[in-house]
C-alpha cells in the first residue's frame, strides 16, 4: 500500500469533487422526480468514502514519500491541484446540508458541514496565495505553457463563497449571519478578480499556441468553474441575504444574481462549446483516457447549480431545461471517468509511475504528465 501511493497526486481529490456535484446539482433539479433524492444522497456518501479514503492515502504518501510529495510542490503542472484537496471538502461538505443530513440527522449535518467548511476554506485561501507565490519564484513558467490547471488554486475560494450561505441560517442571528454572508461575498471578489487576471494568460495561450496536448484538452473544461460557480454563488446571495442584510442589500443582492449570472452563464456556454470541439478535435486524434477527464465533472456541475440559481430568480423555463441538460451531460460524464478510474485502480496503470518522455519533447511535457496523466 506504501509504494502504490508513491505517486498519488493531489489531482485525485478531483474525483471526490466530480462525485459530490452529482449530488447537489441532482438535488436542486426542478420538479419531484421519483427516487432522484434518495440516489443523490447514495452518491453523496460515496463522496464521503471517497474523501476519507485519499485523506488517508495522501497522509500516506506525505509520510513515506517526501521527496515526491515535495517534487508535486516543485512542479508548475502538478502544485495548482492542491486547490482540489480544498474544494474536495467544500464540495463534500456542501452535500452534508443539501442532502446528507436526509440519513445523518441535521445536527450532525451542520456540525460535518461546519468543519469541512472551515477547513476547506483555510486550504483555499492558502493554495490562492502559496500557488501563485511558487510559480512566481520557484517554478519560472513560461506563457506558453499555460493551462487552464492554473486556475485551480485561484477558484477554490469561489466554491467557498458559493458553499458558505448554507451554513448561514445556522448561525445566532445578527452578526454572526452577516459576517459569514459578506465573507463569502470577499472570498466571491477575491477568487473573480485572481481569475479574472490569470484567465487572459489561459486564452492568449490557446489562441496562438495553438490546441494543447492531448491528454491536457479536457482541462479546459475547467474554465467552466469559476462561470458556474460564481453564478450559483451570486444566487445563494440572493437565496440567504434576507433578513441578514438590510433590506437595500439584500435587493442588490437579488439584482445581481440576474444581472451577473445571465451575461455569465453565456459566456459559459460559449466557452462549453470551444472546449467541446478540442475535445473532439483530441479524441478524432487518439486522446486516451487520463485522470484530466475528471475535468468533465466538477466544471459541468457548477454550471447545472448556477442554471437552478437563475431558474428560480428569472423564473424562466429556459434555464430548468438547461439545468436538465447540463445535469445529463454531468450524470454521462461522471459515469464514463469513474469506470474508466476503477479499472485503472485495478490495473495498477494509474498508480504507476510517469513514463520518461521522449528527449525532445521532455522540457513541454515531462511537466505536464506528472500532473495531468498521473
């Protein structure tokens, strides 16, 4: 067990966050569907299972492996997955109140909640700061070799944002409410501007450098998560503000959700159907199955989520179809990774070692193997 963990990365923590979205997105579908709540909260606790069970595992690796787990921290393509270890417990813990407290209990619903919060928070904000900080003076990245990878540590703050309100109604009212709403409402701002300065360098690489590898196109499926995230977070806002704010707040805050989730959720879809078309593009080429196909859940849930927020606040039938249909495309997506990691887990492939990269190409992509394919 020891040396199967040698090269266990902190992108793993991506499947536990592609889990755990099916579950809150399934739950915030329109309409009663028969049996949809009781299977969403099954995967919940899968999430749950599956969040423990690499907790233990990177604790493992972290121990008998240093050297590797400081080469992780080292590599420009590997150490931006460290915003998945925190948006793993956000995402988790977000499923607690949404449907785990259905065979939990909502006390100790709010307690899980409450401590992944807390904890996944604190990660967050130090993989925002600590990422950027590495690349800038240790990791010396070139523009070409930018990646939608590098958003990882920037977005984590927004999945707090978006997650926080829910512990709201929990808290003694007055400013305790308050102060975690507008704190939210901080982590909102702080992960929309870092991402707003880092995604320019993501698209200028795209547009003339053309298509990345092939084993990192699904990663650009990850610029749908701070659009869809941020649109669900404007709309939770919106959701909590009464009663917490003052009542002039809380209209700003319902204004917003309208005003900044519609251009944003079309931009969303614009950008889901570039990254489609690479991604046919790769697969026509031989694009084989990577841990980066993961990248094809998260992202898409957070759009389901932000397509719910703006149903209920326009009220428009349009975005529940599109909540649908994105949770479908979820749903296929899910179930295609995770067979796929289960019989690489079987196989011992996605455990092994990176294969040496041919001489030529080692200074491009020696980098991104170790981050993407392992």
């Amino acid at each position: 067990m020891v040396t199967a963990v040698r090269h266990l990365g902190p992108n793993w923590y991506a499947s536990v966050m592609g889990t755990a979205v099916v579950a809150t997105a399934g739950a915030g579908l329109p309409g009663h569907l028969p049996g949809l709540r009781t299977a969403c909260t099954a995967v919940w606790a899968l999430s749950l299972a599956l969040l423990l069970t690499l907790l233990a595992a990177r604790a493992l690796h972290w121990t008998h492996h240093r050297d590797q787990a400081r080469a992780h921290l080292q590599d420009p393509a590997t150490a931006p997955f460290y915003g998945c270890l925190a948006m793993a417990l956000l995402a988790v813990g977000g499923g607690t109140l949404v449907v785990g407290q259905d065979w939990i209990g909502l006390r100790a619903a709010v307690v899980l909640d409450a401590v992944l919060f807390g904890t996944g928070t604190v990660v967050g904000l130090v993989a925002a700061v600590a990422v950027p900080y590495l690349m800038a003076v240790r990791h010396h990245v070139h523009p070409s070799e930018a990646t939608p990878v590098w958003l990882l540590p920037v977005v984590a703050p927004m999945v707090s944002a978006a997650l926080g309100p829910l512990l709201v109604p929990h808290l003694p009212a007055g400013q305790p409410r308050e102060t975690l709403l507008l704190a939210c409402f901080a982590m909102f701002g702080l992960s929309l501007l870092a991402t707003l300065l880092m995604l320019p360098l993501v698209f200028a690489r795209l547009v003339t450098g053309g298509p990345l590898p092939l084993a990192l196109t699904p990663t650009l499926f990850l610029v749908l998560g701070p659009l869809g995230q941020s649109t669900t977070a404007v709309g939770k806002f919106a959701d909590f503000a009464p009663g917490v704010v003052p009542a002039a707040s809380a209209q700003a805050f319902s204004l917003l959700a309208v005003l900044y989730g519609v251009p944003v959720m079309g931009f969303a879809l614009l950008w889901f159907a570039l990254a489609t078309a690479h991604v046919v593009r790769a697969r026509r080429r031989g694009m084989g199955f990577a841990m980066t196909w993961w990248a094809f859940t998260f992202p898409v849930g957070t759009c389901v989520t932000g397509a719910e927020s703006l149903a209920r606040h326009t009220g428009l039938a349009v975005y529940d179809g599109l909540a649908f249909v994105l949770y479908g495309v979820l749903v296929a997506a899910w179930a295609t990774a995770a067979v796929h990691t289960a019989r690489g887990l079987v196989s011992g492939a996605l455990l092994a070692g990176p294969r040496p990269a041919p001489v030529a190409l080692r200074p491009v992509t020696a980098r991104t193997t170790s981050g993407a394919d392992r």
